[in-house]
C-alpha cells in the first residue's frame, strides 16, 4: 500500500487512539492507596499494535495524560505520559522482533529487570523499616511490634505481587513452546505487553518514591498495577479479531503472529 495512505490514515488513528485511552482511564476509577486503576492499559496496547511503536507512545502518552489533568490526579500528568509512552514504545518494538532467538533475549531481559527491582525493594524497603525503628516508633509513641507489623504486611503484599508475575512468565513460556492455535495472536505480542507491564510497574513505583519519599507506601501499587495490565491484557484479547481486520485495513497487509 501507499505509504503516504498509511501515513496518513495512522495520524487519523492516532487522534481517535488519544481519546479511546484518554475515556478508558477516565470513565472507571478504583480508587487504591496513592491514585486509582483503570481500563487504559488495554487501550495503551491496542495503540501499540494497530500504531507502532512511536505513533502508538503519541496516542498512549497523550490519551493517560490528558486523563490525569483532568482529574484529581493531575500531580501524576508528566510521570504517566512518560511511562504510558515508554510502555506502548516497548510493546511496539518488541512485536517487530521476528524470531525465537530475539524473543528468548526479551524474556531473559525481563526476568533479570524484575528479580533487580523486587531484590532493590526489599532492601529499599529494610532500610525504612530499620530507620522507623529507630526513630518513628518513640516520636509516634507506636511500639517496635507495630512497625514490624507493617513491615509484615509490605512483604506479603510484595509476595503476592511476585507470584502474580511468575504466573504470567510461566503462561508465557508455555505459550512459546505450545503450538500456536491462533495465528492472530502470536508470543512475541503476550511478551510486548508483559514487557510493557513491566515497565508500567517499575515506573510508578520510582515515581511515587520520589513523590512520597520513602518505599512503603509506594509498594502497596504494585500488585495493584500488577491487576491494572492483566486487566488491560484482557481487553486486548476481548478485541483481537477485530483489531486484526484493523491492522489489514491500515496496512492492506495482515499482521504475522510473532
């Protein structure tokens, strides 16, 4: 097909993908402890699909922002246009990735970035409890059990997060080596948007460090964010014939499974 047609068909889409993502993370909201889920991450991965990597980073950064502005969040608009773009632009170029050796790199690199961020936490995480241990227990006149018990409950928050994610690398891995049943969705786009997740979790968490100051509060969102993508996963595949029959309208090609 003409590139200048898709050019101009993929800025089209663009404006429609900001709104799609900008009403999906605005029309539902579960409050958690330091902002609110929503259904946006599935939209942030249809952008990623039917865009690119560098149209669809346009359509998630602006769409999970201006969503952000318009709310009772809007503290959160820059970090979420940064993280909401960096998570479309790595979904995006890891589907062009097109054999099972690049593919086996990307799981590897993800495993290594996750087990560096949960060991980061944890010692993140003992330092804190350490200093409030020290020093908040008398100021607050709380005693040394009820600190541990928060620290207790961090780590079980932490341990389920960790669960939840090696389920979903283990459903990965088994995709990969199972026969694929649906040629419309291949591993490589299943890895694009854990990778994707990845970088969503990693990135609010820093966020809400340098926010809030201190690692506790900030490691309750992670199996919160945890929930947010695989809900968005879920959208995505609620939608996959559909967005198949897209990408062939945009490209007047079909999309390879990878």
């Amino acid at each position: 097909m003409d590139k200048e047609k898709v050019h101009l068909r993929k800025i089209i889409l663009t404006g429609l993908m900001i709104t799609l993502v900008f009403i999906a993370t605005s029309i539902i909201k579960i409050p958690t402890t330091n902002g609110y889920i929503h259904l946006g991450d599935g939209f942030v991965f249809i952008s990623a699909y039917l865009l690119g990597p560098f149209y669809g980073a346009i359509a998630a950064g602006v769409g999970s922002m201006l969503a952000d502005l318009l709310s009772p969040y809007a503290q959160w608009a820059l970090p979420t246009f940064i993280i909401k773009s960096l998570m479309a632009l790595i979904m995006g170029l890891i589907i062009r990735q097109k054999n099972k050796k690049q593919t086996s790199i990307t799981v590897s690199a993800i495993l290594i970035v996750w087990v560096g961020f949960f060991t980061a936490i944890k010692s993140a995480l003992q330092k804190a409890v350490n200093t409030a241990l020290d020093n908040l227990a008398g100021a607050l006149e709380d005693s040394p059990g009820n600190v541990q018990k928060l620290a207790g409950n961090v780590q079980t928050t932490l341990t389920i997060a960790i669960i939840l994610f090696i389920v979903l690398v283990l459903a990965l891995v088994y995709r990969i080596n199972k026969k694929q049943k649906y040629s419309s969705l291949g591993p490589g786009i299943i890895l694009g948007m854990i990778s994707a997740g990845t970088c969503m979790i990693i990135g609010y968490f820093i966020t809400e460090i340098i926010l809030y100051g201190n690692p506790i509060s900030p490691a309750f969102s992670v199996p919160m964010n945890i929930i947010q993508f695989i809900m968005g996963i879920f959208i995505f595949l609620a939608v996959t014939p559909g967005l198949k029959k897209a990408y062939t309208f945009i490209y007047g090609e079909s999309q390879d499974a990878n």
